[in-house]
C-alpha cells in the first residue's frame, strides 16, 4: 500500500474536519509500484481540490459534456485573441520606434507568468477552480485594457505582463479542470480536443489582425475580443457555482467554520504555505530577469547588481529546498517528486524545447515581412505552421494513447523529426530561399515539438497523485516560460547586438544615418521596395543576424534526448481501473 511521509500525517493532522467531503465510494489500495501515478487519498488534500471532486460526484454525464464544450469554445477566443496579440506586437512597438524591444517585453512577461502560475496552482488548490478561472479574465482584461489605450513602449510592457501572465493562468486553470475531469487514459484526447480551436485561429487570427490594422487600428482589435473573451467564459463559471452550490446543499462539502479573521489568515498562510511561495517565486524570478536587464547593466554580466541578483536567486531556490524538507507543515510542492527523474525528465524536456525554438522564433514574423515582402497574414500563416501542425497531429496522437498507454517510445520518435526540421531550417533560412520551404521546416518542427510536448505533460501528470496535478502542472509551465524567457534572451541579445551593427555595415554611406530609425520601426524597414539599395541592405543585416540565431537554437535540441531517456515507461492504459474506482463522474 501507499504510505504516508510524518511530514504529510502531521499535515493531515491539523486539517479542517469542516472541509471534508463525504466519501464517495470505498477506500483502495494502491499498488506499491503506482504510488505515485495515481491518487493518494489519506495524504493531505487541499480545499480546491475537494470541491472540484465534489462537483464531479454530483453532477450528471450531460453537465459534464455541456462543460467540455464551454472551455472548448473558451479556449477558442482565448487562441484567437492570442493570434491577433502576436500578429499585431511588432506594429505596436514600432509605433512607437522600439521595435527591438520586441524580445525583451516577451522575456519579462513570460518570467512572471511562468512564476505566477505556480503560486497559483496552489491557489486554486485551496480557495478552488472557479475563483482561479475569475482571476485570470480579470488580468486579460486588465492588460488588453493598457494595451489598447497605452501611449507609450512602457505601458505597452507592463500591459504584456498582464496579458500574458492571464492567458497562461486561463489556460493552467482549464488544463488542470480539464485533468479534473478526466482520466489519465483519456485526457491526451481532451486536451488535443481542446486545442483544436488553433486550426482556426491559426488562420482566422492574422486576418482579423491585419483587417483591424488597416481599416480601424490595434487599439480596437484588443478591445473588441477581450469583450468577447469575457463574453463566452461567463457560462463557465456560471455552471461551475451551481454545481458547488449542489455539492454544498448535499453536504459534500461542510459549510464554513466561522473562523475570525486572525484564524482564517493564519490558515490559509500555512495551507498556501506562504514562505514556500515566497521562496520559489523569488528565486526563479531572480535568476530568470538578469536575462532581460542584462544588456542595460553598465558592465554586462560583470555589472554588481546583475550578479547579486543571480546570487540572490540560488540563495533563494537552496533556502525553498530546506524550508520545504524541515519546516513546512503543509508542502508547496510534495518533495519526492522533484526528485521522481520521470516528473524531472518532463519538464526539462519543455524547458529545452521552449529555449530551443524562441532563439530562432523571436522575431520570425518580422524577418518574413521584412526579408520575404509577405503581408501580416500571410507571415503569419508560415509561422503558425508550426503550431498548426501541433495542434493537428495532437488528437491523432492521443488516441495512440489512449489504445497502448504508451507515453515514453513516441517522444523518443519524435525527437530525430524535431532536429531535422530546425536543422533545415539552418539551411533555408536565407533571403534566396522560397517561402514554401520555411513553411515545410515550419511543419516538421511542429510535429515533433507537439508529440514531446503531449507527451511530457502526460508523464508529468502520471509522475504525481491527483491532489498534486495542479501544482504539477504548474511547475511545467514554469520550465516552459522559463525556457521560452532564455530563448528570448538570447534572441534578444543577438538582436540588440548584431543586426544595429550589420544594418550600419550594409546602409549606402548616405543612408547611414538612418540607422537608429530603421532599427527600431519595422514600417521604416519596409519602406523601400525590395531591390532598392536601403531595402537590400536591411535583409542582409536580417538574413545575417537570423542564421546565427538558428543555429545556435538547433545546436541545443540534443539536450532533448537526454531528459526523455530519463523517463520511467509509464502505461497510463494500466491506470485506468484504478483511477475509475477512486473518482467521481470522469470521462
């Protein structure tokens, strides 16, 4: 059977009998070899968590149905809006001639998102689903708000921030409902359902952006969809407070202690267990934002503040480490599993395919505008190949799943086809090259970025027990936005460095001073016709400074193979029976 650590019994010790859901079927015991694959139900248990069991105890096969198809339809506007978001990004900072800043807004955003994320994984654990999902339309709002009435690069920033760490935190709080509702046999199928929406937006987005740009302006695009966005969520959380209303009339979840206010707070710090968060966020965010602020400090990575903040950091994540081990009562993160080699291979394989693909990806729109002479949308149809292609191949992949339970053997498959399509892209990302190529290598890297990416989620979540999904997720997105914000470091940095540089070197000496200007609006880049010296002489200085990027992407994608070989071979097939006698009404 399945035992319990002294850290969690002296946990589940001190647990509010008020919170308790009624049982809803008999005890099991758990195999000792699926320990830590399946649900652990005498080890502490969140109240987010109960109430989303008891939801699923209480309502019926069409709720359940009527709910897939709502986050269905919110994962599609949230997509569309993200496609218009990115198709319009380069024309927003250049409005205001910081068109290089484009890596760096992204790097900042995505270090918050991703540590927010993990703090609210474990938020949503206590206080539950439903206020989760509320929160995060609320920061969408909030930041498509700024960005539609911003008036300077600084505010378009701080607005990015919020958009991104909204859109992160909608999509963790539907993965992690989604992962609720489903078994683990079957939840690559709902997940790849609930991506399906990008097939679309892939398409309808970058239309919608360029229709917005030139007839209207960014400003309404921004405005108009996060009222729709608002608009179709309002159902979901509709249908959500019914059924804990349900849950609540039928005693599955016991009604509030009365607690004073001095209790309730001392409560929840330690059920959040605030100095854990304090800890884990701090450190990654220190580590992680040197990336951005680096090529501002007076001596590079010899400037004080850019190490002490690197130091800072270690001390922060070794001192998580010890509170975690020795002093917490209630765990941020359970700490076996960061030491299960199957949960640690997953989610470094994300964080080295997200670094990975943003060096070369960073500012790929503007280098097939600008080099290419494509259009808004259709530059953007080639960089959505990439998803697009993922986002396809997704459901087909996950009825592999479902049939042989295998997660481990179509990630290693999916690796050589990964490498290929980068490393030809270090061979057609050239000016000379036909369009149609890049689409080609576009649509191979993918296809083998979507199956790692399926896969790895998957054997993040087969790694941890079901009270621990949320967090779990969590810290994979964490690796990814950690890995995406080094990506675009590195972007950014050879950006910032080489292509000033390379545009000075190729201007006509009449042109020279133009520099500066060219360098920071992508219109003034695409001013002159191709085939006019100036024009000529800013895609030599992008075809110059792109190569490199690529090819400093590609020569890390072996790190790939190293955290998939790693992994333990879970069958999620052989799980099935299990997971089925201990939940509520699941798919």
């Amino acid at each position: 059977m399945a035992t319990i650590s002294s850290a969690e019994a002296h946990a589940s010790s001190g647990r509010d009998v008020e919170k308790d859901i009624a049982p809803a079927g008999p005890v099991v015991e758990m195999p000792e070899d699926t320990k830590t694959d399946s649900d652990d139900n005498s080890a502490h248990m969140q109240q987010g968590v109960k109430e989303v069991e008891a939801i699923t105890t209480v309502w019926s096969k069409k709720s359940l149905w009527t709910t897939f198809a709502l986050l269905w339809l919110v994962s599609f506007v949230s997509a569309l809006l993200a496609s218009i978001d990115t198709a319009l990004s380069p024309y927003v900072t250049s409005s205001f001639s910081r068109h290089g800043l484009l890596a760096v807004i992204n790097i900042a955003a995505r270090v918050i998102g991703g540590v927010v994320t993990l703090s609210l994984g474990k938020l949503i654990d206590i206080r539950g689903r439903m206020e989760g999902f509320v929160g995060s339309l609320v920061l969408i709002t909030v930041g498509m708000i700024m960005k539609a009435t911003c008036q300077n690069v600084e505010t378009y920033a701080a607005a990015q921030v919020f958009t991104w760490v909204g859109k992160v935190a909608l999509g963790f709080v539907v993965q992690v409902f989604v992962a609720d509702i489903t078994t683990l046999k079957n939840r690559s199928i709902i997940f790849a359902l609930n991506s399906t929406p990008n097939l679309a937006t892939t398409f309808a987005g970058p239309r919608i952006a360029e229709l917005f740009y030139y007839n209207v302006n960014f400003r309404w695009a921004f405005g108009a969809f996060t009222i729709i966005l608002l608009v179709v969520s309002l159902p979901v959380v509709a249908i959500l407070y019914y059924h804990e209303r349900k849950a609540k009339e039928l005693g599955l979840i016991r009604p509030k202690s009365g607690r004073t206010w001095m209790q309730s707070t001392l409560h929840y710090i330690i059920e959040f267990d605030l100095v854990g968060a304090i800890l884990i966020s701090g450190g990654f965010t220190l580590i992680t934002l040197p990336f951005s602020l680096v090529s501002s400090a007076s001596h590079s990575w010899q400037s004080a503040s850019i190490i002490v903040m690197i130091v800072m950091g270690v001390v922060g994540l070794a001192a998580f480490a010890i509170w975690e081990k020795y002093f917490s009562r209630v765990k941020f993160f359970p700490f076996e599993f960061l030491k299960d080699r199957t949960f640690l291979g997953a989610v470094m394989s994300h964080f080295v395919v997200f670094m990975t693909t943003f060096v070369w990806d960073a500012y790929y729109s503007s280098y097939l505008q600008v080099v290419h002479g494509l259009s808004i949308t259709i530059a953007n149809y080639v960089l959505n190949a990439y998803s697009l292609t993922s986002y396809f191949t997704g459901p087909f992949v996950a009825l592999y799943i479902r049939y042989t339970g295998h997660v481990k053997y179509p990630a290693l498959v999916a690796i050589p086809i990964y490498l290929l399509g980068t490393a030809l892209i270090v061979y057609f990302r050239v000016p000379s090259s036909q369009v149609g190529y890049l689409a080609m290598c576009q649509v191979l890297v993918g296809f083998g970025v979507g199956m790692i990416g399926q896969m790895a989620l998957l054997a993040t979540m087969a790694s941890v027990r079901h009270q621990d999904v949320a967090v779990a997720i969590a810290i994979y997105g964490l690796f990814g936005s950690v890995g995406s914000s080094v990506g675009y470091a590195v972007a950014g940095g050879m950006w910032t460095n080489i292509l000033p540089v390379k545009l000075y070197e190729f201007l006509p000496e009449d042109s020279k001073n133009m520099t500066a200007a060219i360098y920071g609006d992508i219109n003034k880049q695409m001013q002159d016709p191709i085939g006019t010296p100036i024009r000529d002489a800013v895609i030599a200085a992008y075809g110059d400074v792109m190569r490199k990027m690529v090819i400093v992407g590609a020569s890390l994608i072996p790190l790939t193979i190293i955290c998939v070989v790693v992994w333990r071979n879970i069958n999620v097939k052989k799980l099935e029976a299990l997971e089925k006698r201990t939940r509520g009404n699941v798919f």
